[in-house]
C-alpha cells in the first residue's frame, strides 16, 4: 500500500481528533472527571456533534474497550463485545474507528478495510471511514483482477463523497484549536485525492491522475507524501513529459531515504528520466525533511 494505510500521518495529526473524541460526553458525570462535550457545552465547529453516551454504565463500557486501542484483534474483539450489549450506541464508530487506525499500525490493510466497512454501516457519511476503506480497495486491487472495475468504482465513490463531507461530517469537540482542525481536514483531502490519483493511474488515464497528486500535494503542504511526488513523476512520464517528470523524480528523491523502497524507486524513476532528457543527476541529499517516513512502493510502470 501507499501509505501503509495512512500511517505515517495518522499518529502524527488524527490522534488529535482521535484522542479528544475518545472520551464523549455523558449523562451525570462523577465528580472530577472531565468530558470534552458535556451537556450546555459549545457546539462544535462545523460538524457533527461528536458520539455521546447515554447513561454511566455505557460510558464505562467504552473506556474499558477503549483500552485495547493500540491492539487491532483485541480492540476488534472489544468493539464487538461493546456493539453487543449496546447495540444503540453512539460511541460504536468510535470503537470501530480505533480498531481500524489499530489494524492500519500493523499494516493490516484486509482487517482495516473490514473495520472500514462496520464502520460505514453505521455512518456511511464518515470520511474517515470512506478514506480508509477506499485506499485499501484502490492499493490492493490488481489489473488482473476480475472485479477491478467494481472494486477502483466503489472505491472512487468512497474518496469523492469523502471530499464532499470532510467539512460537513467529522465529529470535531468543542473548543479544538482551529489551525488543528484545518491540518487534518487537509491532510484527508490530501488522502482522497491521492486514492483518486492511484485510481485513475491504475485505468492509465495518466492526465487525471496527474490533476489528482497536485490536487493531493496542494491540501497538504505541510508534509508531502513522497510516494504521491514520485507517482505524480511516472504519471508525467508516462505522457512523455520528460523534463516535467525529471522535477517531481527529483523531489521524490530528495524526500526519501535511499535505503527505503520508495526511495530505490525514486532514484530509478529520476536516473532514467535523466538519460532520457539529457539532464544532470543532483548531488543526493543527506537525509529527507524533517516529517517525512518511508512508504512502500508505487504502482509499476
């Protein structure tokens, strides 16, 4: 996969969302204990009120499942047994998100996609849920597969109608720092994108797939996906838009370890760009920027 299923941010800026909205408001809370949405509190900035529990003992049951959230089987497990005996509960997407972000760490990406879809079936609206499940379905499905066009269609669906509710639909808590808010919302357009980009490379309609990975860099500055730069190189390339491709080979470079898959890639992808154009080889940098983590293959030309 791409992005190892969107690890190498999702430690880094979900847990923000992700942290807070692991502890909902609730009926009655004890003395002492705080609640990020408690009863009169603000509404939340531009979506959805986040998941509350109805009663103490529900809320217990969550934060003993919640437990397990650094285990994908066990918080799968904790999920179900929770759905179980609470089978109207809000907090149900939450445990199922964790499970999914869980399963994502281990790079798990069938069991993601599994958390991806419980998830959806009790908010089909969730982009986070959508992202995920349609990068799994856009990385892992193959030319030679018979349902390829089904699979990268689903999957192109999920990614657009996250891009349609990533202001409307995340459960963002009251009193979030707004600069953290625009940083995740950036970095799931960036995701949808670049699964948009993935697809339409895979169907070989290279021009799209060009639009989409500037798309995807351009939501998400902060922090390029270095697998994006390099695919939106072979996208060029494939147009025979050498020197342009040559560009984005560079930065690909410049933006991985050389040491790492995508980093092998990138430097092949630039020093055939570089025969073909006529051009020079840079100097290689020590180390990639600061932020950057190595991500597994492009798509093969």
């Amino acid at each position: 996969m791409k992005r190892t299923a969107m690890i190498f941010l999702t430690v880094a800026v979900a847990s923000f969302v992700f942290a807070q909205q692991s502890t909902p408001a609730k009926q009655n809370p004890p003395a002492g204990q705080s609640s990020p949405t408690p009863q009169g509190a603000a509404t939340p900035p531009l979506g959805k009120r986040p998941p509350q529990a109805k009663t103490q003992a529900e809320f217990d049951a969550y934060k003993a499942a919640m437990a397990s959230m650094n285990d994908g089987a066990a918080m799968e497990k904790a999920a179900d047994d929770f759905a179980a005996k609470f089978p109207d509960s809000e907090l149900r997407v939450l445990l199922y998100r964790a499970a999914m972000h869980a399963y994502q760490s281990a790079n798990n990406a069938e069991k993601m996609l599994e958390m991806a879809e419980k998830e959806l079936k009790l908010d089909p609206d969730d982009p986070e849920a959508l992202i995920g499940a349609s990068e799994v379905m856009a990385e892992r499905t193959r030319d030679t597969d018979l349902d390829k066009d089904q699979r990268w269609a689903e999957a192109q669906k999920q990614a657009q109608h996250a891009l349609e509710t990533v202001d409307t639909d995340l459960a963002i808590p009251a009193n979030t720092p707004q600069e953290k808010i625009d940083a995740y919302k950036g970095y799931l357009r960036s995701s949808a994108f670049s699964v948009l980009g993935t697809i339409a490379f895979s169907e070989e309609k290279y021009t799209d797939a060009e639009g989409y990975f500037h798309k995807s860099i351009d939501a998400f500055p902060a922090q390029v996906d270095p697998v994006v730069v390099l695919r939106l190189a072979i996208a060029l390339d494939k147009q025979g838009r050498y020197p342009d491709a040559l560009k984005e080979a560079n930065r690909a470079v410049q933006l991985t370890q050389e040491n790492t898959t995508s980093g092998t890639l990138a430097r092949r992808e630039r020093d055939r760009l570089v025969q073909l154009t006529g051009g020079s080889t840079p100097a290689p940098a020590s180390k990639p920027p600061a932020g950057t983590a190595p991500t597994p293959a492009p798509p093969s030309q």
